[in-house]
C-alpha cells in the first residue's frame, strides 16, 4: 500500500503530531508498505531530511513563526501524491482542503485525525472576541471539512465527543495515537536527579511537555507552591520550552520556589526516558490534550499521574488505579491529590505499577494495525462506490443508447 502521511508542519518542527507521523511511518514501513510525508518547507530552509520518503513543497514564510506553508503543491508533488492509494491528513486548515481538492478528482481516499483541541489554543493565544469568532468559525468549518473526507478519527473517545460538540456528523473511528513505550518500560535504572538539587529522598514530580499557556501551568504551579509549603521534600521538574518560561520563572521567584522547581529545557527524545526515570510521579493541569503521549509515556516508565478530568487525559487515566484526576479549576481538590500522591508512598507504588501495564493498550505496535485496517476498510469502500457509479453510469448510457 502507497500511504500519503499530509502535514502543515513536519521535522525539524518539534510536536505530538510530527511524533505520531514519524513513529505510524517507522511500523508501517516494517509491514512492507510505502509511507510518504507531504509537507513543506522555506525556500532558505537549511534542514537536511534523515528520511526516506519526505516530500517538500516549497512554501511561503508565516509571519515570523518560523514554518512555511502554501495554498498549493508542486508539480513534482502533485505527480507523485496521485500514485498513492490512501492519503491521512494531519492538519484541517492548510493541508486538508489542499489534499481533498486533489484527491477528490482523482479517486483517492481521504482519512483526517483531529489531533488538536483548536478551541482551546484559540482561547490561549487570541483576543477573547477573537477567540469567540474562532469557535464560531470551528462550528462551521470543522464539520463540513468532516463530511469531505472518507473517515474521521479521533485519537480518544473525548476527542470524538469535543468533535460532535463542533457539530461534525459524520462517522468518527476511535484509535489511539500509539507511543513506541519501550525505550521508556524498558529503562528501569532510577536517573541521577543530584545534578539538578533533588536528592534521593524528594519526593520529586514531573511535567513533559510544552511550557505554553494552553498547557495550565500556571495552575500546576499554585497548587505544587501550596503542597511545599508543607511538605519540605518535594520537588517539581518541568522539562520541555517555550513562551510562558520567562512568566512562570518570574512566578517561582515570588514564591520562593527557585530551589524547588528545576527547568531542563529541550531535551533530545532519546534522552527522555532517563528523565522520567528520575521521578515519582508525572503531573499535569492541561485541558488540552487530545490523546497525551506524554502521559503515556510516563504510565510507561511506571510513574502514576495526576491530571484533570478532560477529554484526552480523562480517557488514559483510570482516577484511584493509574492515577488522580480531579475537577477542572478545582485548585483546592487539585492540590489534595497531589499531597495524597506525595504521602502515600504505596499506593503511588501500586499507581505506578498498574500505570506501567495499562500503556501497553497505546503500544505502536498495536496502534498502527488498527491504522492500517481502517485504511484497508476506506480503501475497500471507496472500490465499491467507484463500482456502483460505474454500473449506474453504464445503465444511463445504455438506456440512452436504447432511445
């Protein structure tokens, strides 16, 4: 099978989404099939592709974004994209329609995966009548985009509800975004968390992820500000970058915490693993999520995790057996959990080890064949429309042949 993987946005571009393509085309090419990534890139753009199979229109710059995009594909693109028997659209705004205009005429089928909360991030990063106009504008883009394509999935049963909330009626598949989890089940030597202040006695939390305003960070740090008020050995370790360090520093500073919190910055994927080793518990205020590899990955390293009840998180954690998950903006219930997580050294044990288990049901290696059957049944029914309309067709053209 010839598999067109369509993306705004792809390596160097570090994201869950370029982590999903990457990780589906590794296994999908280790099953014999033919895996292309369509994307862009600037005309300066320096990057050097380490893969095979990386197809590159040139597009324009945004803004000062740092990415490029375009309103259409090369020549060389389009050539090669008509060859293929599939095409799964990442992204719904640039890529999407682009791909559906294409392949619509061609008889290609389409499948889309919503990975991104869109309403959220337009609340954290637009004006709040902006922001208002966007949801609006989701509710009558997002559904009739739907409709053009073949399949919808959703990565969570949460992310198909926030979908038909959206208003789209359309069918909606339900497959995880797998996680290659054993470099991180595999890791079980405890990392040296000494070069950062925590001794091996801290009770030390962590977070993986974007440091951004959609991520709820400054909620996470209220609530681990009211626990080492108390609670003098414990720790928190935010591992990841981005526009909200500078703010949440500042943040730290006021309260006091610059000895209990620790920033790493980016870290290399390869190197995660040992970083999660070195903790306790994995914790995390995000709404955001559609399908939190983050959180699998730490269930996969055997750390329990403490959430908000949301869809994505509140479809991976089981609340008392994985976990802890609380209210949205219930600060007070929020900070109980995690003095409960904290204290009660076994049952963040027993969490932790129930957490590692329950991430095989996200392994890639199971992810990916639910993939590729969803595939195998869109490309199947597309065949058995082209044939009914072939029939219908010959049956006009033989009753006006008989006129």
């Amino acid at each position: 099978m010839r598999i067109g993987m369509m993306a705004d946005l792809y390596k160097p571009h570090i994201s869950g989404v370029t982590n999903y393509i990457s990780l589906n085309k590794d296994y999908l090419e280790m099953h014999g099939h033919e895996v292309f990534v369509f994307t862009f890139k600037g005309k300066e753009q320096k990057y050097k592709d380490t893969e095979s199979n990386v197809i590159r229109s040139v597009g324009i710059p945004l803004l000062d974004f740092g990415i490029s995009i375009n309103l259409r594909y090369s020549k060389e693109t389009r050539d090669l994209l008509q060859t293929m028997d599939i095409a799964h659209v990442q992204h719904p705004f640039i890529s999407g329609p682009l791909t559906v205009n294409f392949c619509r005429r061609r008889g290609i089928p389409v499948v889309f995966t919503n990975h991104t909360r869109y309403d959220l991030y337009a609340q954290a990063y637009l004006p709040p009548i902006t922001s208002t106009i966007s949801e609006t504008a989701l509710e009558t883009y997002m559904p009739a985009f739907c409709r053009s394509v073949d399949k919808v999935i959703a990565p969570s049963a949460g992310m198909r509800d926030v979908l038909r909330r959206y208003g789209v009626d359309s069918d909606i598949a339900v497959i995880p975004n797998g996680v290659d989890i054993k470099p991180f089940s595999e890791h079980t030597i405890r990392g040296d968390r000494s070069p950062w202040g925590f001794s091996p006695e801290d009770i030390l939390l962590i977070y993986v992820g974007r440091i951004g305003p959609e991520k709820n960070l400054q909620f996470l740090l209220r609530a681990f500000g009211g626990v080492a008020q108390v609670y003098d050995h414990v720790g928190l370790m935010l591992v990841g970058e981005g526009p909200e360090r500078a703010n949440m520093q500042e943040q730290i500073r006021q309260m006091g915490l610059e000895e209990r919190v620790r920033f790493t910055g980016l870290v290399p994927y390869e190197e995660l693993p040992s970083y999660l080793s070195m903790a306790d518990a994995f914790a995390s205020a995000s709404v955001s999520e559609v399908h939190p590899l983050s959180v699998i990955e730490a269930m996969a390293s055997g750390l329990p995790v403490l959430g908000i009840l949301s869809p994505g998180v509140g479809d991976t954690i089981v609340d008392g057996s994985t976990g802890f998950l609380s209210e949205q903006d219930d600060l007070a219930g929020f900070t109980a959990r995690m003095v409960r997580l904290v204290t009660d050294h076994p049952k963040r044990q027993a969490m932790g080890m129930q957490a590692r288990v329950d991430s095989e049901h996200y392994a890639i290696e199971r992810t990916s064949m639910q993939l590729l059957e969803c595939y195998q049944e869109v490309i199947a029914d597309t065949s058995t429309r082209k044939r009914s309309l072939r029939v219908r067709i010959n049956r006009l053209i033989g009753k006006w042949i008989r006129l």
